[in-house]
C-alpha cells in the first residue's frame, strides 16, 4: 500500500520522532510506513489520520491488485 505519510508530516513540520512520539509507536515504525516496508493496523491509521486532521483514504493510498 502506497501512502502520503512522509510528505504530510514534513509540510507539517514534524520529524519522525514527533510524530512517533504523538502515535505512541516508535521512530522505526514511523520510518518503515513511510518506506511501505509495513502497513498500518486499522486503529494506527485511524490515529495517523486524526493527528493530521485528515481521513485515512487521504494518507494510504490502496491499489487493487489486477490478476
């Protein structure tokens, strides 16, 4: 899953750690989403989208995958 995560949290101008912080989830966590090496669970999504004053379908970014 593609997201917007990385490019949010700096037009806001937070770092990792800030935001990690804020999420209560580590840097490593905030680091991997932004990277897509991992995807939120439901609740971290709804938290990320609420930390930004946002919806989650603004952020994360799902793309059927055509078989």
């Amino acid at each position: 899953m593609k997201n917007r995560l990385e490019e949010i949290r700096k037009q806001r101008g937070i770092n990792q750690e800030e935001l990690a912080a804020a999420l209560e989830v580590s840097r490593q966590t905030i680091g991997s989403l932004e990277n897509g090496r991992y995807n939120p669970s439901i609740i971290l999504a709804f938290k990320i989208a609420r930390f930004f004053g946002t919806t989650i379908e603004q952020i994360f970014i799902y793309e059927e995958e055509t078989k």
